[in-house]
C-alpha cells in the first residue's frame, strides 16, 4: 500500500474490491493543507490501477469528514502565499493556477473510472464540502453536516458542484447564505443518496459499496461515463473556471482582505464567528476604512 502524510488508502481482507480513503489529520479536523490535495490525486491514481477495486470509499478519521481548508496561521499572519498574497497589486493567475490545480486534484475523484463514495460524519464543510461533493455518491449520517459557509466572505467553491449536485435554486440557497445543512435536510434535497444514524453510517456504507462492488469494473466505467458527459455538456469545467478565478477575487477584493486583517488583528475563530453569524458584512468603501483603520493608516 502507498504511504501517505495526509491520508491513507487500502483494502481490507474482508472486502479486496473496495479501496478506503481515509483524510488523516484528525488533529485538525482532517483540513486540507497543502500537501492534502495532490495525495488524494494519488491515492486515487493508485485505486484506479488496482485492478481488483472496483469501488473507493472516501472518509475522514476522528470526529468528522474535513474541515476546509486549514487557514489559521495564514489568516492570523500576514504569510506571503498564491493564496494570500499580501504584495499589492494582488496577481489573480497566481493563485488561479495554485486553486486550479487543487480543483483538479479534487476532481481527480469524479474522474476516476470506478465509482467513489464519500461517507460523511460530523461536517464536510468549505473545502472539505469540494471533496465530498466530487465524489459520485454521498452516504451521509442524520447529525452530519455539509456547507459552504465562506461564501459569506473570502471563498467561491471552486469545483462548483453545488449546482450540478442540487440544481440552480437550491445552490442559489446555500450560496446566498453560506448555511449549512445536516443529512437528513441533504437526503430530502437529493444530495446524499442514503442519510442514516451515525452508528448505522459504517454498514450503509458498506452494503452500497458491496452492490456496486459486485458489477464489472467496465460496466461501471461505462455508466460513469455516460452521466458525467451529460454535466460536460451542462459546462461543468467552464464553470469551475470561473469559480476558481472568482475564489481568488474574493481573498483580495475589500470584502476578501477586510476579512483577512480582522482575522490577524483579532483571530481567526473572531473572524470567522462574525462571518457565520449572520451579522453584515463590511464591503467596498466601509471595508476599505476598516482596512486603514486595523492596519493603523489613519
């Protein structure tokens, strides 16, 4: 089996035609570094070419599935990063090609040929919303949670699932509000395919993983195919695109680096208490002023 920092990927005895992919940073929540996303490009490569699975299972180790993207000591410090440029003017195809490629790596799970599964407890949120919504099918416990919540400020989801997964108006829904959503309102909308108590999460997992484990690995590829044409057709990559170039914008716009001087000056848990709040958000000229004023400018 290959060795991982971040994760790990294997098969057990009991069951040689299922791989399981484990997010393993359970100190942090399983949040994504970024090392995370080209070793979930990896593990996946090395299930595909294991000719005996035929089905991965994506999971997170600890208390949930992933936590996002693992921002604290970039939003607390004023690090020099594609993502987080702190030299002015800002270059949008800097950090477009460092998401791009984590958006690729992330989709390396909707493009693998054999069907993936991400099982969710506790929260799948932000980033770690990406890489459950990229996987085929979402096996959800009733008390687990998935959202976006950074769409309130400082993120665009850059593999742009939500539509494709819940249609226009729902999307426009979780985009809108930066909300989240536990499995049973996720299994009413048709977003997870089965939503069950946490203790029941494990064997669902296992008997739909079993079903599918069951059909030829070419059958499998074929089906895949077919559905993921149709949403190549729909513009699936067109839109990513441009939600990876506005993910940027929204880190360096006034909103974006208002937000990013709240959380050096006060700390990220502050920042992100006021973004989730619901409380408004400072933009354009009021975030500008505030801006000066955290840096200390006027």
């Amino acid at each position: 089996m290959p060795n991982f920092s971040t994760l790990s990927i294997a098969v057990r005895e009991d069951a040689p035609n299922i791989a399981r992919l484990v997010l393993d940073r359970p100190g942090r929540f399983n949040a994504i570094d970024d090392v995370m996303p080209e070793e979930i490009r990896a593990a996946v490569e090395w299930a595909e070419k294991n000719d005996d699975v035929h089905v991965v299972v994506i999971e997170g180790a600890g208390k949930g599935f992933c936590g996002g993207y693992d921002l604290v000591a970039y939003a607390e410090s004023e690090i020099e990063h594609p993502c987080q440029q702190e030299s002015e003017p800002w270059d949008p195809m800097v950090d477009y090609a460092f998401m791009k490629k984590n958006t690729e790596n992330f989709m390396s799970l909707w493009k693998c040929s054999k069907p993936t599964i991400a099982k969710i407890h506790g929260a799948a949120v932000a980033g770690g919303s990406d890489i459950a919504l990229c996987c085929d099918l979402i096996v959800m416990a009733e008390d687990a949670r998935i959202g976006y919540m950074p769409t309130r400020v400082w993120g665009c989801p850059t593999t742009a699932m939500w539509t494709f997964k819940l249609g226009p108006a729902r999307a426009k829904e979780m985009m809108f509000t930066g909300n989240m959503i536990d499995g049973r309102k996720a299994a009413e909308w048709g977003l997870a395919n089965v939503c069950v108590p946490v203790e029941r999460l494990e064997a669902e997992t296992r008997k739909l993983a079993d079903r599918i484990a069951g059909v030829p690995k070419s059958h499998l590829a074929m089906h895949k195919m077919v559905v993921n044409q149709v949403m190549l057709t729909m513009g699936l990559e067109q839109t990513q695109s441009l939600a990876t170039l506005f993910d940027g914008i929204t880190r360096h716009n006034p909103e974006g680096l208002w937000f990013r001087r709240y959380a050096q000056k006060h700390g990220f848990k502050a920042a992100i208490e006021w973004r989730d709040s619901g409380r408004p958000i400072p933009e354009r000229d009021e975030a500008r002023r505030l801006i000066h004023e955290m840096k200390g400018l006027d």
